[in-house]
C-alpha cells in the first residue's frame, strides 16, 4: 500500500545552491526559481552549501531556507579538530575556485543520502557532481546549466558529461545551448530547456511613463566577461553630442578600478556613474530610458530581461543567449561583437528618437512576458510531472 504520509516528489522541490548572498546571476536566478515554484503552490526547500551573510534577494516567506556550513568567523573558528583536518583537504568534486574541501564534500553527502522522496534542482557544476553520487534513487535530480558552452571549462564538461547518466535532466536556459550540449554528447535524450523566471517590472501591456528620461543603464558584475569597458568607450563618442544623457552601470567587481580609470582617461566623469549594486535595480530602469549590454557570452541574461519587462529598448553586442531574446530592429539593436563603433550608433538611434525607444520597448515587454514566474513555474511543474 502506498504510503499517504510519505512526501510527493511532485510537489516537494530542493533547490541546492552554492550560496544565497550573492549578487550574481545565478544567485538571482535560484532566488527568482525559488520564489516562483513557491508561488505555483510547492513546498520549496533551499539550501545552500555557504553561509556568510543573510540572503541577498526576497524570498516568499513559505520557502524553507537552511546551510550546509557557515563560512562565519564564529563558526570557522569553533570547527573541531576532525573539521579542520577535512577542511585543510581538497574537494573531490570541483576546481579548487569554487572554494569547497572534502569537509563540504562530507556535508554535502550526509545531505543528500538523507534526502527523501523529492526533486533536487541543484546549481553549479560540483553541485551536480555530488547530486550524481549520493542523491538516493527516489530522488529526481535535475542539474541547471546556467553558463554558455562555448565558455564553460573543459573540466566543467567533463565532469557533467560524466555526471549525467545518474542525472535524470540537465535543464538548459537556451535553444542555443540545449544544441550545444546535444552536439557534444550526441543525444538530447536527457536534455530539457526551460528559461529562467524573471519577475516582471511592468504589467504585461501596461506602458511606462514614458521614455524621456536621458539615461542609459546597464548592470552586472564588473568582470571581463561584461564586457563594460566597451561599453564605456562607445558611450564616450556620444556624450559631447548628447551631453543631457548619462550612462549609470550598476555592480560590483573585480573590474572596478580599471573602469574608473578609463572613465576618467576618457574625460567623461560627468556622464559615466559606475553606481555599484543597488537593491532597487527595477526603479533604476523605470527611470531610465535605454538598457545597454555588452557581454561577450551570456547564459540567459536575467537583468536584460527585467529591463524588457520595464518596456527598456536594448542596444546590444551579439553573443549567446542576448541573441535569443533581441530580436534587431524589433526589440532592441544587435551589433557585431566587439564592434565598439557599431554599438555607438545604436545607442545614438535609441538616444535620439523616442518613437523608436517606445515601439521596442513595447515589443520586448511583451516578449519578457513569456519568462514570467507564471509560465517558467508552469515548465517545471510540466517537467517534474513527466520525470516524478
């Protein structure tokens, strides 16, 4: 007879992740994942493998939050000499990079083999990895790629490659990307593709203000990947012919210092705010007028499509995952990566004709409307059904 107390997999979802106070995309994105499963109506668990400080982003209060170890000073400190001798140890699983030892090696296994009947969701590669080791057979392990292929490390293949037949999916954020992975493995037979959930700044069709605000924005971490030196240089040419206009780029990064340095080797101080994170980045894009991103590769990039869903105008370098939500000439521009001239004259299209920056933003509104916490929920729901 089944058991009528027993959990259902269907409706009980852990979401692992490496930590929840983040800035990040991934950060984000589990948070948002989390908040929208909640809101479909399941019991949503999400752990983290790191604590240091409190989570990063709104959490709906019926999801259950919970830590493998903490990374605070009190709790390093009080580690018992067993601890310590596993902590001074290497993971089994991942690049050192990812700051894991074999102590959270040992936690992240007593974790998973205790799991019951569920979906694991987890986040990262050796996260992955470890779901394929020591989730139990009644567990439905589902593993979320959120970096393109083309610049995943060669040891990250490798280790989900050889990860995924004891995986039940790796869930894909693009059509790009599921096709990526289908031509290195050779098979789509455990591949699904399902978007990320991005709360929607506007009502579907409800319009904005308006667009007349002189303000570029764009946000992310400050990493060479962003790519927001060329933005900042194709910003500059403009800003002696629009000085009303300001570009404001929000985030935090390793890039900081150099990009101070370069707006001010550009002379243009004035109108270039590196603004550092905010916890507000929705109002900051409805008072804004232009979304600018300048990435060289991106997964799905979920701060682009919250600025769609605040009826934004994109101007854009070409790359992965951008180029499957800008639509050129109807959502937004897409040049040429790399092409700083190019995305000159985009932006100086977007800045100079308010017709043009009101019929994209519309158009991209209702695009982002298809990754709302609704339907993305309502993907998962339909996957964890067919695999539960």
């Amino acid at each position: 007879m089944e058991d009528q107390g027993a959990p259902d997999p269907r409706r009980t979802v852990v979401l692992l992740a490496r930590h929840l106070d983040g800035s990040g995309g991934v950060t984000r994105s589990v948070s948002n994942l989390a908040n929208a499963l909640a809101g479909a109506g399941l019991d949503v668990s999400l752990v983290a493998l790191f604590r240091r400080g409190r989570p990063r982003y709104e959490l709906d209060e019926r999801i259950a939050v919970s830590y493998l170890r903490s990374l605070r000073p009190r709790a390093l400190a009080n580690l018992g000499p067993r601890a310590q001798a596993l902590d001074a140890r290497p993971s089994e699983l991942c690049d050192p990079g990812e700051g894991m030892t074999a102590l959270t090696d040992r936690r992240l296994e007593t974790f998973l083999r205790e799991l019951g009947p569920c979906t694991l969701v987890t986040h990262r590669p050796p996260l992955h990895q470890a779901a394929a080791r020591w989730a139990p057979e009644h567990v439905v392990t589902l593993a979320v790629e959120h970096t393109s292929f083309e610049i995943r490390e060669g040891y990250d293949i490798e280790a989900i490659t050889a990860a995924l037949p004891s995986l039940d999916r790796l869930v894909l954020l693009t059509e790009e990307n599921r096709a990526a992975w289908r031509a290195h493995l050779g098979s789509d037979d455990r591949l699904a593709t399902i978007p990320n959930a991005v709360p929607m700044a506007l009502p579907t069709g409800r319009p904005r203000e308006s667009w007349d605000a002189p303000v570029v924005v764009a946000a992310g971490t400050l990493m060479p990947l962003k790519g927001f030196d060329h933005l900042v240089r194709a910003f500059a040419p403009l800003v002696p012919e629009l000085p009303a206009w300001r570009l404001r780029i929000f985030g935090r990064g390793s890039e900081r210092a150099p990009l101070e340095q370069l707006v001010a080797d550009l002379g243009v101080g004035a109108s270039v705010e590196l603004a550092g994170f905010t916890s507000s980045l929705e109002q900051e894009m409805l008072a804004s007028s232009v979304y600018a991103i300048s990435s060289s590769s991106e997964g799905l990039p979920m701060v682009m499509l919250e600025a769609m869903s605040a009826a934004l105008p994109v101007a854009a370098l070409d790359c992965s995952g951008v180029r499957e939500l800008v639509d050129d000439g109807s959502t937004g521009l897409l040049v040429p990566q790399g092409d700083e001239a190019a995305l000159t004259d985009a932006l100086r299209r977007l800045m100079t004709d308010t017709d043009l920056r009101r019929r994209f933003g519309l158009a991209g509104q209702a695009l982002a409307a298809r990754y709302g916490p609704g339907s993305v929920a309502a993907q998962w729901r339909a996957l964890i059904d067919q695999l539960a």
